[in-house]
C-alpha cells in the first residue's frame, strides 16, 4: 500500500481549477491532515477503493449514512427500480409517504415530517418554525456544534469550522448571529444561568444529542434531560439535531437511547441511504404550521426526491437489533483496542464513543465540550492520519470529525487499524524522548 500519487495529484490539480480549494465540501481538503485526498473511485462493503489501485478500510462512510457499509444490495436495487420509474416529478410520491410513515412510527416526537434536500436546510427550516410558534428570536446553541452553513449557525461552529481554524465566517453580517446566544456544550449551570436571566426571550435550544462535530462528545448525565425541563419550563422549543445520530446511534436516534423527547428534530445522512437529502420534524400542532398548511414559508424543488426516499426505506427495512448490536461491538472493540494504544505508548488519550460513532483525542485525558476538544494534539493526530492512509484506513481527516463504523467492518480491519494506530503512538513517543 502506498499513499495516493499519480491519480490522486492529478485529480487535486484539476479539481483545484474548478473547485475552491478542490474540494465541494472543506473537510475533505485535508488541509489538517496535511498530503494529497485519494481519488475515491468505488465502494463496497466497508473499503474503498480510489483511481491509484488502493484498496482503504473506510471509517469516513460519507460522514455517517452508511451502516451497511457501501452499496448494500437492497439500496441499490431499491434506488434501481426508482431510477427506472423516474427521477423527479415536482409532485408527491408514494415512497415520500412511505418514508415519512416509517420515520413516525420509530421517532415517537415526529408527528409529522417535512423533507428537505440537506441538513442545513432542516436545521434553518425547524428554527424558523421555532421562532414563527414563540413569537420569540433568541436562539441558543452549542460551542462546537455544526448545524450547517446557514448564517445565524456559523456562531463557534464545529466541523469544517473547527478544522480549518476559521473564526466563524466571513460574511455572515453581525446582525445575522445577533440573536444567537453561544453556550458551552454540557455545561449545565451555563444553562440554568441563561435561563434565568433571558428565558422568555429563548425561542429554541438546538443540540446536537450527541456533539459529533466536535469530534464525537456524549452528553453528561442529566444535561438534555435539563435541557428538556428549562425550555418547558419557559414556553421555548427544544431541537434535537440529529442529521448524524439519527438512526445511527440506536433505532430510534439518540432521543430514543437517553429518553429525552424534543419538540423539533432535524434528520439526513441515514435517511436517505446516502443521497442528498434531509428533514425536519415535530410535534403535530407545530409542524401544521408550515406552508400550505400554515404560515411558516419553506420550500424545495427536489425535496422528497425520489430515488432518496427509496434509499431510504430500504435502509430502515435492513435495521434491527442485531445491526445496532454487530455496530456497538465492533465500536468498543476499536474504541478498547485504541484505549489500550495509549496507555501502551505512554500518551495522553481518551476515546469518546457512542455506538458506532467514535473520535479519539490525542494529548488530552477527557474531553466533555469544545474547549476541551481543542487541546487535543492536532499535529499528532496529522501523524496518526498519514500513517493510516499510508496503511490502507481512510479516516476522517480532522481531530474534530466522528468517524464511524458500520455492520460491514470485520474484526480484523479494526485490529488492523488499531494496530497501526499503536505503532504510531510508539514511534511519536520514541521521537518525542530522542
């Protein structure tokens, strides 16, 4: 296995001419990481393989949709018979109706659903129904959590944000975060705190249930279930986000898993078995708000595509316990393995996991919030990343990025990617003594 050479550099060069910064998406730039992206060319089960011949374990997984793995054959064959049908009508379809149903029998606090075509626009649609039901314009969200590019989320921003160091972004004008109140992640007495002096301004609390934008950060216990009781307590919304733990964590999303029910919540990745797509969703009386049915105005050309929506059901169909156990296991053999590398290296380290989400942090003995997060070794995890890649592990290419695991990972790609996980460890610390 080499890293990626003449393909991959050809691609970059290319991409760099018509892309900014060769890339639609900045994570994928590797600029944390340092060397050239692989030119990704096909996928199965859970490797991938890119235009220079080599073949990677893939913990990247397009950020989350694929439990599967890639190319399961029952998506593929759903989203064939779709293509065959037709790709876009303008109108409502039956599979639509069909996702929407299954989507309210597994989430108890959807009892309606409106697709969109990404998770920025879920997010941004639910906290306009949420400022439209309060009357209310305060919204409060979390240091560290990505909840798309919209310009009032970009407030101390995770994921690419983090990565690339950007100090929020460049123009998104103060008057459009103005009304954004940026609290730590798992601080509970930051909460009560605000709360108590502003809480009839609140219109909403979006969280991410599980902070994977950050690097994969569980909530303390307690801190949604207090989440849920000062938003009731002062006539705010509570919004769960969860495009990434949305059936990934558990069957029923990470609401499901802490027993914690929010009025709103956003949906993507696994819904759409990998296609575009997104959704939000809620109580009855809050979503029959929404255009036609009521005032609140959000709309979409390609929402509820077709193909997505059939993805999608074949993916919820292909899910029961037994995937959710196969996927926890896997992840705290990885998680155990990568553990245990630390503690043999003589590093600093703790790996933060929920289900088959997982990140580990390099430098630091625990990491609970974003200020935490960020006194992770970056330039360690650079050295980490290259020396997987070199091996044959496509891992996200930031400190701050979840990787994922999926039913398609064999127990000998996670000791294999532990394995040189520890090697590296070793040979930084024999550097760092020398």
């Amino acid at each position: 296995m080499t890293r990626p050479t003449a393909a991959a550099e050809r691609l970059s060069r290319r991409a760099g001419l018509v892309l900014p910064g060769g890339v639609s998406s900045p994570v994928r730039a590797f600029r944390a990481v340092g060397g050239t992206p692989p030119a990704l060319i096909s996928g199965q089960g859970a490797h991938v393989l890119d235009e220079d011949g080599n073949d990677y374990i893939d913990f990247v997984l397009a950020y989350g949709p694929h439990l599967l793995g890639h190319n399961p054959p029952q998506v593929v064959e759903a989203v064939r018979r779709q293509l065959e049908r037709g790709l876009a009508f303008g109108a409502t379809t039956g599979v639509e109706v069909e996702l929407a149903e299954r989507l309210t029998a597994a989430m108890p606090s959807l009892e309606m659903v409106r697709f969109v075509s990404s998770g920025t626009e879920a997010t941004m649609s639910a906290l306009r129904l949420a400022r439209a039901a309060t009357g209310r314009d305060l919204i409060v969200k979390f240091a560290g959590a990505y909840h798309g590019h919209a310009d009032a989320l970009l407030a101390e921003a995770g994921s690419g944000v983090a990565t690339l160091g950007i100090p929020d972004s460049p123009g998104v004008p103060a008057s459009a975060t103005a009304a954004t109140v940026v609290l730590p992640y798992n601080d509970a007495a930051a909460v009560s705190s605000l709360f108590a002096r502003r809480g009839g301004e609140i219109a909403a609390v979006i969280v991410e249930p599980v902070a994977g934008n950050m690097g994969c950060v569980p909530p303390r216990p307690g801190f949604l279930e207090q989440l849920r009781r000062e938003t009731s307590e002062h006539g705010s919304l509570l919004v769960f986000d969860e495009v990434m733990t949305g059936f990934r964590v558990s069957s029923g999303g990470a609401q499901s898993l802490f027993g914690v029910r929010p009025d709103l919540t956003t949906l993507g990745k696994v819904i759409g078995g990998g296609l575009p797509v997104g959704a939000y969703g809620g109580r009855r009386d809050l979503m029959q708000m929404v255009a036609p049915a009521g005032p609140v105005y959000q709309a979409g050309t390609l929402s509820g595509s077709p193909a997505a929506m059939a993805a999608g059901i074949a993916v919820l169909d292909s899910l029961d316990d037994e995937v959710y156990e196969r996927i926890d296991d896997l992840g705290a053999r990885l998680a155990s393995a990568l553990d245990a590398a630390f503690e043999a290296a003589g590093w600093q380290g703790t790996v933060n996991r929920v289900g088959g989400m997982l990140t580990p942090f390099i430098g630091v003995d625990e990491v609970s919030d974003f200020a935490s997060a960020k006194h992770a070794d970056t330039a360690a995890f650079a050295a980490v990343h290259a020396a997987w890649l070199e091996s044959g592990v496509l891992w996200p290419p930031s400190q701050f990025e979840a990787a994922f695991l999926s039913t398609a990972h064999s127990d000998s790609d996670i000791d294999h990617t532990a394995g040189v996980f520890a090697a590296t460890l070793t040979d930084l610390s024999a550097r760092r003594a020398g």
